[in-house]
C-alpha cells in the first residue's frame, strides 16, 4: 500500500504535471505542424503537377479537335503524340466521342465500350475535372475537346497517371520529418525533466528547511529564493510558525499561571492548617477563624477551577453551541435580576434600557457566562458613592448591540490591550478582594467569538469603562 502510496503522489506531484506540461505543449504542436507541412506539400506536388498535364492535355486537345481526329483515328502525328504523353506521365489516355464510346485508348484495352462517369458527363458541360486519389496513387483529368471553330464540344480528354513520384517524394520528405521528430521528441522530454527538476528545487530546498526546523537543527526563519511563489510561500510559513511560537508561549504561560492559581488557594490553607495544629490550645474563636478563611480559600479554589472548566467548554473545537431562538430583552432582564442584589450590596444603581424588542439565534448558557462577567464586573469594580451601571440594547437588521457602561474605577491605557488574556488582573490585590480569578474577561471574550461576534472596550481611569458587544441577529455555523 505504501508503494501505491508512493507512486499515487509522484503522479500528484507538480514536478509530474509540469513534465506532463511541457510533453504535451511541446509534441502536440510538433506532430500538428509535422501534418500540416507534410499534407501542404503533398497538396503542392498535386496542384503543380495537376496544372503542367492541364497545360499538355489542352494543347494535344486543340490539335485532336483540329485533326477531327474523334472520327477518323488515321493521323499518326496525333497517335504519336498520344503515346508520348502517355509514356512521359507513366499514364493511360482515353478519347471519348458525343455518345460516351470511347473512340482511343493508348492501352488498347476498352476502346469501342461506353463511358458514363461523373467527370466525363460534366466535361461534355465544359467542366475541367481533376481527382487525386491518395489510397491508390493516381491522378485523372478530364478535359472537353471543343471545336475551334464553332467552341462546341466534340469529346472528352482523359488521362490517368500514376502518382509515384508525388508519393516517392511525399514519403521521402516523410521520413526526413520523422528523424527530425524523433530527435526533437528526445530534446523535448529532457527539456521537460530538465525544466521540472529545475522549477521543483526551491521547493527541496523548503522541504529541507522544513525538516531540519521539525528536528530541532535549524531555529531562524526560513528563506528560499529562487522564485516569488516560494518567497512568498517562505513568509507565510515564517509567520505560521511564529504564530505557533507565540501560541506554544501562550500555553506555557497559562499552564504556569493555572498552577500557580491553583497552588496558591491550597499554599494558604496548609499555612493556616499548620498554624492550628501547632497550637495545641487554640481558643475555639482562633479555630472558627481559621477554619472561615480555609473555607473561603476552597470556594476561591472551586470558583478557578469551575472558570477553567467553563473556558474549555467555550473552545469551539471542542463543542457544539446550542443555538436557540431567543428573546434578548427577556434573556438580559433575568440576568440583571440575579445581579441586582449584588448591585444593592455595593450600593450601585444597575439599569437596563432596550431600544426595541430583539430575538436572536444564541447559545443562552454561554452568552449568559459572557454578559453576567461584564456585568458583575461593572459592579463590583465601581467603589464610588452614586456608582452605577447601563446596560442598553439596540438592533439593526444584521446584529445585535449590546453595551455595559460604569463609572467606576477604570482601567489603565497600558492594561486594555491585556485584559482579556487569561488570569491577567489590573488590581490584583483589589481582584483578590472581590474573588476575582483573572479568566472572566476571557471567557466573555471567546464566548462572543462563539457566537462570531465581537467585542471592544473603552476606559479611562477614574471615569468608567464601556464594553461594546455586537452579535449577529442569525447564528452562522
């Protein structure tokens, strides 16, 4: 099967095809034109052939008319001459009177017998007839013998000829042409595996860059010039596989930041379980307190782990959304609701303004993830006295608009563009406070994506932050 395999893709190769290419380019014009030359002379020798036995046939013609030698076969100039031109042309030549009998034949054979054929009965209509025959090799000409005097016509002149020569020269210019094929056929095919190994090494060359960056022998970017394409298919790969670095990087950054996160829940509760075991006897205050802040430490470990879960169910690759056809007004009011305590808590004004009614193709758990993150978020980093926050709804007839403004604590310039990496905090110490685990922002952000959506922010410290989320009224699969 391998084998198969093997020659199966050397056929697909383009090495193959351009050799296959140039074959069938280079021989295919050469066998037209090898045709074309060949039939265009054999058409010549026919054509100057056929015009010098016209020329001979119309002068013995005026002298039988002249002689009348159709009624009286007696004049043996005109007899000598027939045999003449007979013997010159290698030919056979007949006379035919107005009752198609055929009144002379140099070969003796059907003289007194009847003549009817096509060419002779157009001839007696002073049509001059000529036929190459190319199966048998012959040329016949029919000429009408007309009387000088009165132009009528008194018979018909016929001559056949054998066309030897015209084939002896046609197969000789034949096999001329055939030596030149064969030689030209021979530079042709090396030509093409010349050319196609030559067009096919920029692509060695980048296959072996390739392979010598797979094993680890080569670390800078590859370059193979020889061609645009390959220039421009060297960059491509450069950019995929910086992009591949900068994702390997990006894991390898995530995985240190989740065991780090996870670590660090599970470093304080053995630093307050050691504190307690090594006081033999702790007040039973000091062992509540103890145990509150290891509580506090397993839901703040629960809450990363449950993001985490819910960041790979966000994946695309690796689940289906389930889209429903939902009403967003309803959708985002039940959302505010269950937020609406926490916003009393905090002492801000939560607030839901919709433009118009909206429904929409979505996945309502995942979605539901994505604005509870912004809004809660909105909540809990507003610490002003008459904090608040907007939510507004709009629609057009492609998406829907979706904003949640605050004017809470804002977030710095240099920290937008990082936001929305996983456990990337603008306040940690202010994060932690408020159990923030630094993967809300990114699974908002993938949750839209999900839903071929997008989304912006705007912020300016100590003022407020809007994030903007448009999403398509239709879900495209």
């Amino acid at each position: 099967m391998s084998k198969i395999r093997k020659e199966k893709s050397k056929i697909n190769s383009i090495q193959f095809r351009v050799f296959l290419l140039i074959l069938v380019f280079g021989l295919g014009p050469m066998f037209v034109m090898r045709y074309g030359v060949l039939r265009s002379f054999e058409d010549r020798e026919v054509s100057a052939k056929t015009l010098e036995i016209s020329n001979q046939s119309k002068l013995l013609a005026t002298q039988i008319a002249s002689a009348d030698y159709l009624n009286n076969q007696n004049s043996e100039v005109i007899d000598a001459q027939l045999n003449q031109l007979s013997n010159v042309y290698d030919g056979r030549i007949m006379l035919i009177d107005p009752t198609f009998t055929i009144v002379k034949d140099t070969y003796q054979m059907d003289e007194g017998k009847v003549i009817t054929s096509q060419e002779v009965v157009t001839s007696f209509g002073g049509t001059v007839n000529s036929r190459y025959d190319r199966t048998y090799g012959y040329l016949e000409m029919t000429l009408p013998i007309v009387n000088p005097t009165n132009q009528d016509i008194m018979g018909v002149f016929v001559i056949t000829m054998s066309a030897n020569t015209i084939m002896a020269n046609r197969d000789f210019y034949r096999s001329q042409a055939n030596v030149l094929v064969i030689i030209l056929t021979i530079l042709i095919f090396f030509g093409a595996v010349g050319c196609s190994e030559l067009l096919i090494i920029p692509f060695k060359k980048m296959r072996f860059a390739l392979e010598q960056r797979k094993n680890g022998l080569m670390d800078e970017e590859i370059h193979v010039r020889g061609c645009a394409e390959t220039e421009m298919i060297s960059e491509e790969i450069n950019g995929l596989l910086n992009n591949m670095k900068v994702l390997d990087e990006s894991r390898q950054e995530f995985v240190s930041n989740v065991s780090h996160e996870l670590k660090t829940p599970i470093t304080s509760m053995k630093v307050l379980a050691d504190s307690l075991l090594a006081q033999e006897d702790a007040p039973a205050e000091l062992y509540r307190e103890f145990m509150e802040d290891i509580a506090n430490e397993v839901e703040r470990e629960s809450k990363i782990i449950s993001d985490l879960l819910s960041l790979v169910k966000m994946d695309k690759s690796a689940t289906k959304p389930e889209i429903t056809l939902v009403n967003i007004n309803e959708f985002l009011e039940t959302i505010l609701k269950r937020i609406q305590p926490i916003a009393q808590a905090a002492n801000v004004e939560l607030v839901l303004e919709s433009f118009r009614p909206v429904s929409a193709e979505i996945d309502e758990v995942k979605l539901s993830l994505a604005v509870s993150n912004l809004v809660e978020n909105a909540v809990k980093y507003n610490n002003k006295e008459g904090g608040w926050v907007h939510v507004t709804l709009n629609a057009d007839h492609q998406f829907f608009y979706l904003t949640v403004e605050d004017n809470g604590i804002g977030i710095p310039e240099d920290s937008i563009e990082h936001i929305f990496e996983r456990f990337y905090r603008v306040d940690k110490s202010h994060s932690r406070e408020i159990g923030g685990t630094g993967l809300g922002l990114a699974i908002t952000r993938n949750s839209i994506l999900l839903h071929r959506g997008a989304i912006k922010v705007h912020s300016e410290l100590g003022v407020g932050t809007t994030f903007s989320v448009r999403i398509p009224l239709n879900y495209i699969s």
